[in-house]
C-alpha cells in the first residue's frame, strides 16, 4: 500500500471511529448505535443522545465544549466546578449554541448518582484525573479524561484496573492519536522507512508569566477550595494557584513535563512500539524564574530502551524552539529524519533534502468522533487508558528523577524502580481522608 494510499485509509478510519483494538465491553444502557447521514444526505434517524457530566469548566474543559457543540449526540446534562464564578460562562456557551440548559452542580459525584448521566467529562487539574475517573467507572459512567491521565504512576495503574473491573471505556485527551497525519506518522516510523532509527528528540519553548510569591489568604467567595483540592494536600488557598498556576506546584502539577511532554513524548512512544524505558536521567533546573513555581523552567530528560534513545526537553521562558517549531518531535533514522510540529510531517533524505510532506489533520473532533463511537461499539479507543499510561510513566519518571537528582532504572515487568528507595516514593502518594484511592484485586 502506497503511503497516499495509507493516509486515506486511515482518514476514513479515523472518520469511522475505528479502533486499533477491539474489547468486548458491555454496552450501557439506553445508549443505541445511532444512524448518521451521509455527505448531501439526510439520517434515518436523530442520533441518540449521550449524555454527559464535565468537571472543570475554567479554561479545557470550556475548549472541549467548543469541540461537543460539533456533535448532535452530545448533551452536556450537568456543568461541575467547585469555582461558582466560572460556571455561567460555560452555561452561556453552551446554551447560545442551542442546546438544552444543563444542570449546575458543585460536585461532581451528584451527577455521577444521576443514573443518565453515561459518562464524564474530567478537564479538572491532574491531581482530580485519576480519582474522578476511577469514581465514574465505579458507577458504571465512562470516561473522557484529560491528559496527563494521572497525577503519578501509581494512579494510573489503578485506572486501568477500574476500567477494566467495571468494563469501561477510559479515553484520554490525547488527541493526536486520532488524527490520520499522527496514524500516519507511526506507520513511517514503523515501517523501516527512515532506517533504523537511534534517537528521537521532542521539545517544547513558550514564554510563559512570572506568577510572582503569594502568602495563603482565604478563598475567593464561591470557590470551595477543599472540594478543588480534593485528593491533594491543602496547603492554604494562594491567588497564583488556582486557576491555572497548579500546573508548576508538584502537588497539584506535573510541571511542563506533564502538561505538554505527554504529547511529545506519546508520539514518540507510538512511533517506535515501545513500552517501558530502563534508564531515566533527567537535568535542568528553575534557572530564570523567581517566583513560586516549583517545576523546573528548563528541563532536559532522557530515556533509554532497547536501542533506542529518547530525550525530551522544555524551556518555559524562551521563545526559540529546535528546526523553527515551538513543539516538535524528530525521529533520526539511519536512512531518513522525520520531523513533526504535531501536525504534519516532512520526511527528510541523507542530504537533508525534501522526500515528502504531509499536510495537517484534524483531530480533536476526530478524537471524540472515535470516543463516541467506542461507547456504542465497546472498543478500546485510540488513546485507552492502558496506551497513555504508558506515555505519562514516562513523565512522571522525567520529573522523579529530577526531583530525586538520581538516575532511575525502570523495571517495566513489575512497574516498579530499582534500587532507589527515594524515587520509588515518588511513584504514588497518601491521599486526603475522605478521597482515598481505591484499590482492586
């Protein structure tokens, strides 16, 4: 099959909500395969609506509403936040669209005891991903979560066991992985068309605020910060915290690492078919920041597997990424380099000349294209929780050994760090009475 040929096929996949896996799950009450209309057509009948409970509608939460409004099957039934004030906004989006007026609640478990609501909708913080996505498959609800899936490793093992105990469909918002030009790359990579390929690098430059110091104050009226804290230790509400500065407090973040590494570092997974790296170093440091970021500013991790090196590195203050793109990811084969901005690729020879360009897909409507149909067809989707806890180890692995300044070997068999008590540590931690993480036998 020619690679044009390739594309297509997969784009029409993508489009189908073909799944590279299939599970038999069970299906969920009252939620029928629905009829779509054909191009200059007319359905057979309306689409069954799927009814959804979101959790978080401060800033990706109100993005993915953008991306629902495309789907007639898609009803918001409940709006969570734990911050009134951010809550009519996301009504008023969802109504001048013209959809029906969803129910407003603070906690998100009130819709999860409404039992038509059939799935959750997490864009809340990461240290809410792996509970709240755990609880929803608890109570029979499948899941949309946002990337990274889990706040740390251990996390993420016990939202594959909850998926798989309560036969739930677990998709993360790694959106790539629904795009044809993505599923495209990983089949050039993987078909030895580069050469054997040694090395991938991938990388983020932005230039993101200085969030200043603050000193715990009471919270803002209408935001219930122990409910926003939720399974993380509260510390004392801080104006440079909640909405968005969590990301850089290793409490509540997982530092740029997690925030945007997960993608980088997903597509190189995919691309090589690799699982679990054996030696993780990491480097870098808060070198231009004075403020109460506790993540590190410039990061540079590397991650060694069987014949195979890949590195990921961030710069949070600097403008200039690597080859002209501010995100990136390269694989250097021994034939032929392959470069992606996430969008796209270009295929480079020997003498770094043009062999082929690639133009850009759609994904994030693909992606939930594909999740909407794996509730129906109970396949695995194309970011199963399985498939991108393996990508966010590798996250949580970078910043454990930058938190620890130690090299970390890996042992993917028993998912497990050798021979460094300190790093293993960091693999899981105590949540706060009343959240607890469950456990499965």
């Amino acid at each position: 099959m020619t690679l044009a040929n390739r594309r297509q096929f997969l784009a029409t996949s993508a489009g189908l909500g073909l799944g590279w896996n299939a599970l038999s799950l069970g299906a969920p009450a009252g939620l029928l395969p629905a009829v779509f209309a054909g191009e200059g057509g007319e359905a057979a009948s309306k689409p069954e609506p799927v009814k959804l409970a979101i959790m978080g509608v401060n800033g990706r939460g109100r993005q993915l509403m953008s991306v629902l409004q495309k789907f007639p099957e898609a009803e918001i039934a409940y709006i969570c936040d734990p911050d009134a004030k951010v809550i009519p906004g996301a009504v008023k989006q969802w109504t001048d669209a013209g959809r029906p007026e969803p129910k407003v609640v603070s906690d998100f478990r009130r819709a999860l005891d409404d039992q038509s609501v059939q799935a959750l909708v997490c864009a809340a913080p990461d240290h809410w991903h792996a509970l709240a996505a755990i609880w929803a498959c608890q109570a029979g609800k499948d899941v949309y979560v946002e990337k990274p899936c889990c706040h740390n490793p251990i996390e993420g093992q016990r939202m594959i066991q909850a998926a798989r105990k309560h036969q739930r469909i677990v998709q993360v918002g790694s959106q790539r992985r629904s795009g044809a030009d993505m599923q495209a790359m990983a089949e050039v990579v993987r078909s030895g068309r580069l050469g054997k390929v040694n090395f991938v690098r991938s990388w983020i430059t932005s230039q993101r605020p200085n969030i200043g110091r603050e000193q715990p104050t009471a919270p803002p009226e209408g935001l219930d910060f122990n409910l926003w804290c939720g399974p993380a230790p509260d510390r004392g509400y801080r104006k440079n915290l909640v909405h968005y500065h969590w990301h850089w407090r290793w409490d509540y973040g997982t530092g740029e690492c997690g925030n945007n590494g997960i993608h980088g570092l997903d597509l190189a997974r995919w691309g090589l078919g690799v699982d679990a790296p054996r030696l993780v170093t990491c480097g870098g440091g808060k070198y231009h920041f004075d403020d109460d970021q506790e993540t590190p500013d410039t990061q540079l991790a590397t991650f060694d597997f069987d014949g195979v090196c890949v590195q990921w590195e961030h710069r949070t203050w600097s403008p200039r990424g690597i080859d002209g793109d501010s995100f990136g990811v390269e694989f250097y084969g021994t034939e032929a380099t392959l470069q992606t901005s996430g969008r796209g690729f270009t295929i480079y020879g020997p003498k770094n000349e043009v062999l082929e360009k690639v133009d850009p897909a759609e994904s994030d409507a693909a992606h939930w294209r594909n999740f909407f149909d794996c509730l129906k067809t109970r396949s695995l989707p194309n970011a199963d929780i399985e498939i991108n806890h393996k990508s966010t180890l590798l996250c949580h692995l970078a910043n454990i050994a930058w938190r620890t300044r130690s090299t970390v070997k890996y042992d993917g068999a028993t998912e497990t760090i050798l021979e460094n008590p300190a790093a293993q540590a960091l693999m899981g931690r105590e949540n706060r009475k009343g959240f607890e993480l469950p456990k499965f036998t």
